[in-house]
C-alpha cells in the first residue's frame, strides 16, 4: 500500500512509522497471524501518522475555508485510523461548499483502506506465549461455595462505609478534572470516554489539540460513579476470594472454626485495604491495594496487588509469606 502522497505533510519519522506500521501488517494478514503487542504499536503508529495527515490537510488549506473550517475540523475528526469509516458520514453532513467536500471525499479514498487493513489485522492478533523456561505463575485452589459466600456476606456489608468515602472523592476528582477541562484546556486522551459518560459535550480540533465544549449532567456523573464503584468492589471481592477462599478451604478440612473477618483501610482517591482473617487456631492479614490505572491505550484498568503478612499460626509469627505457602503449608 503506498502512502508517499502523504510523505510531505508529515515529519519524516512519523511517516517511515506508518509505512513500517503497513508493511508489518500487511505481511501479517499474509502470514495469518501476529503478536499482539506488534499489533498495538503499528496501529498507534498509524493513529499518531493520520493525526498529523488530518491536522496539515486542514492547516494548510485554512485560507481557502476560513468559513467552513470548523464544520471541516469537525468532519474529518476521527479517534483513530480505525474511524476513518465513518467521516465519510460527517463529510455528507458537514456544511461545507461542494469543492471542500469533494476533496475531502478524496482523502477518505485514500485513507479508509488503511483503517480496513488495521481491522483486519486484529482479527489475527494472538497473545504472545510464555518462555518455555518462565517460571509459571502459582494458582491457588478454587474455593468452595461455602467459603465464596461467607466472604461475601462478611465483606460486602464492612466495605459500605469504605466505597460511600471512595465514591464521594472519585465524584469530587471527575467534577474537578471536567470543569478544568470544558473551561478551555486540551483533552487528555484517557478523558474522551470518561466525559462522554458524565456530561454531555462537543469536541473540536485546533493546532493539534483537542478541546471540548460542554456541561456536566449530574445524573450521568453519579449513576457512572455507582457502576465505577460496583465494579470497584465486584473485582475487590473476586480478588479476596481467590486469595483467601482456599486458604479458609483448608483450615475447616484441618478442624479449624472461623471466628471473624475485618477490613480496615486508608480511602482517598487510591485505596488499600486490610483483610484480617481470624481462625481458631490462627490468623493473618491479607493487604490490597486498588490502583487505577490507565494504559498505552488511554483505556482505564483495575488492580488489586495483595500480599499476605502478620501470619500467625499456634504461637509462630511470620511477617510475610507467599499465596503458595499460605495454600500448602499454613
């Protein structure tokens, strides 16, 4: 696939990328398959390649529709290579003269095969496969059901207090980010979905930037917080039952009784969380934190790093241990 009409309009890295990024693919689809980690970084190679061919078409023509430069900017807006598929839609709708949309039908000629050879690409993708010599990842014994839903019932009602503090900060946090964001500072790229799903907006283009403009709706920012926070504890919960399920598993098989679990935690906009696990003949602590993280991507994720410390078992103290100890030796 040759792009070098493109070549001038953009730097010339960003342009030896997306031709990299093309070759790479087009093997690739050939081949049958390829890593999915090749198949990320030549699709942010063409993202960040047809950003730059979008802004300069609009850039340097600017004298030519000074009238019609916005409803241009907003035609040929897209999220990526993938989207160029649906300017074409914009450009029909668009309020632009005849000879504008004309040439910008033009471009979408040029560009769509390249967001087609993209989504079939990832129809190939496969997950990179583990070093024969990698040392496998330890997994612990499902829990019975008895064990899931008595850590369930005794953890779901201790973390009510904690989640309505953590709900109260990430609604604080969004309104904050919004407001400085809809009063005139670009958008970040993890931000277009989260403002999607809590105001209602329009965004534009300018000098290489995106920008929106909008309100916040109050509904859509608190019924998003609640499903924010019931996944919160959804995965938090699924966490604490794949690590301590077994473990409770275990001692009642070995005649031991359950006496008590607590949870204490430090709840800003980052939590950790303490599970303390009280058996009749030992007892130990399991620390959480919940981090919010944003990809490459600019896709948000969870995860819920534990370790197990403050073992005790008869009168022995251990300070820290492994999920593979806690299963087999405890």
């Amino acid at each position: 696939m040759d792009i070098s009409i493109f070549a001038p309009m953009v730097n010339e890295r960003r342009q030896n990328n997306a031709v990299a990024a093309i070759e790479l693919l087009e093997k690739s689809v050939e081949a049958g398959s390829i890593p999915l980690v090749r198949f990320n970084e030549a699709k942010d190679d063409l993202n960040r390649w047809v950003e730059e061919v979008i802004d300069h078409l609009l850039n340097v023509h600017r004298k030519d529709f000074t009238a019609h430069m916005m409803a241009a900017y907003e035609a040929l807006s897209c999220n990526g290579i993938t989207m160029i598929g649906s300017i074409r839609k914009k450009v029909a709708k668009a309020e632009v003269n005849e000879d504008i949309r004309v040439a910008l039908y033009g471009w979408c000629d040029r560009l769509e095969p390249i967001g087609e050879l993209v989504k079939k690409a990832k129809t190939i993708t496969v997950k990179r496969q583990p070093k024969g010599d990698a040392e496998p990842v330890y997994q612990s014994p499902v829990a019975t059901k008895a064990a899931i839903e008595l850590i369930k019932t005794e953890l779901t009602e201790k973390l009510t207090p904690l989640m309505d503090r953590w709900k109260d900060n990430h609604r604080q946090h969004l309104t904050d980010m919004a407001n400085r964001i809809l009063s005139g500072e670009p958008v970040p790229s993890s931000w277009f979905g989260l403002l999607t799903n809590i105001a209602d907006v329009k965004f534009t283009r300018r000098d290489r930037q995106t920008y929106a403009a909008g309100t916040i709706v109050e509904k859509k920012l608190n019924n998003f917080v609640e499903r924010e926070a019931q996944v919160m504890l959804n995965g938090f919960l699924s966490k604490q039952i794949t690590k301590i399920g077994s473990i409770i598993d275990r001692k009642f098989a070995q005649g031991e009784t359950f006496l008590s679990i607590a949870c204490t935690a430090k709840a800003s906009y980052v939590i950790t969380a303490t599970v303390s696990v009280v058996l009749s003949g030992c007892s130990f602590d399991v620390i959480t934190d919940i981090r919010h993280n944003i990809s490459v991507h600019g896709l948000p994720f969870l995860q819920f790093p534990s370790r197990f410390v403050n073992i005790i078992q008869g009168e022995t103290l251990f300070a820290a241990k492994s999920e593979q100890w806690m299963n087999e030796e405890f």
